[in-house]
C-alpha cells in the first residue's frame, strides 16, 4: 500500500495488487477489508495491475517508494 493525494484527509491509502486471471476483483478485496480491518487501516482504493508493470527497482525487487506503476495509471 502506498499514500495518493486525497483532497479530503490529504493522503489515503491504495492498495496495488498484481492479480492473475482467476484473482479476485477489486469489490470483493474491498469487502474482505472492511470486514478484517478499521476503517482507518484499510485501503481507500485498489489499483489492479499487471505484474510487468508493478514498480521495481533496479535490482528488480519491489519498489515500495514508487506510487505510480509503469503503465501510468
């Protein structure tokens, strides 16, 4: 998870998830967060994205500093 700019609390959290095909969809994610966790813990919104496109760094681990996938969304 990582923060994006909300104009209400400043910041909120959005989960980016590298889901395959069978994966569950961004509504049931949501549901089981809210179920499991406070509302000030869960994310605000799911980014679904390929895993070619998840963040990286140069030594191709995750790269949690970056906010923003290579595909741009």
């Amino acid at each position: 998870m990582l923060p994006a700019f909300d104009a209400k609390r400043g910041e909120s959290p959005v989960a980016f998830v590298v889901r395959g095909d069978a994966g569950p969809e961004a509504e049931d994610m949501m549901c089981l967060c809210r179920k499991k966790l406070t509302s000030c813990k869960g994310p605000r919104e799911f980014r679904l994205i390929a895993f070619e496109d998840f963040p990286r760094s140069t030594s191709a681990r995750s790269n949690g500093t970056s906010s923003k996938p290579r595909s741009g969304t």
